[in-house]
C-alpha cells in the first residue's frame, strides 16, 4: 500500500525539516485537495493515526497556538509516560484531560471542523488567521507527494 500524503508530509516537516508537527486542517485539506481523498476527513485521520506502526503525537503547538501532529522528538517526554491511543501519543494537557480517543476527536473537530469546510487548511506563524493554501504551502505538499 502507497503511504498517505498526510504520514510523506508529517515525515518530510518533522524529520526533513526538524520542525514540530502539522495542524489537523492542514493534513485533512492535503489529502482532499492533493491526494485524491475528497472526502477524507478528522474520523479517517484519527483512525489511521491510531492504526499505524509508527507513533505519532498531538501536542500543542504555541508559536500558532494551535494541536498538531508530529512525530516523536528527543525533547518530549518519554512515550511511555504520555496517554495513548493505538499508535497516537497525546502531548498536551488539555487533550490528556479527556478520558477517550472520541471525546478528544469531538474536541478537535469542534475547533476546526469549520476551517476545515471552509478550505481554510493553513496557519502561519506570525499570523492570527486561517487561509487557504499558498504557494510554500502547495510546494511542501508537492515535495511531500515525490517522497
């Protein structure tokens, strides 16, 4: 089976890049408007987070003040201690608060499930708002997709 777009996105900005994971919106607009998957959405990316081999984590992110998803870093805490969800790691207060995967999910797409219709799939540092994706955004997909 081809790897997803949005597992070829968080490899290439967490390991390629060495930054800190991708918003939710931004691997669910990837996917629909990228990766052939239109209707790909926060259920099928919880699913297939929790159903991998690899361990990926959601943590908050404060330079956009927003959760994304990453892959594990040396300067997390060690797996072991943080809750978990199949392969999915949770690295943030707030969601650990939640005692299931669909109360977490419920939370998650309360904050985004309207950016997410909206095509607003993109936050950059510096900025208090959402878009849809600009060229870097659409150049990283792209590289992304050769991987």
């Amino acid at each position: 089976m081809e790897k997803s777009l949005w597992r070829k996105l968080v490899y290439l900005w967490c390991t390629v890049e060495d930054k800190n994971g991708l918003t939710l919106p931004f691997l669910i607009g990837a996917e629909r408007e990228f990766g052939d998957r239109q209707n790909f959405s926060l259920d099928t990316l919880f699913e297939e987070l929790q159903a991998s081999s690899q361990p990926y984590i959601i943590s908050r992110f404060d330079d956009i003040e927003e959760y994304v998803i990453g892959l594990p870093k040396r300067e997390y805490p060690f797996l072991s201690s943080l809750p978990k969800y199949g392969s999915l790691y949770i690295n943030t207060p707030f969601l650990e608060g939640f005692d299931s995967i669909l109360k977490i999910q419920e939370q998650l797409s309360a904050i985004y499930e309207e950016n997410i219709q909206n095509k607003k799939y993109s936050k950059t540092i510096g900025f208090e708002y959402w878009s849809e994706f600009d060229g870097n955004d659409q150049n990283k997909i792209r590289t992304a997709m050769e991987m």
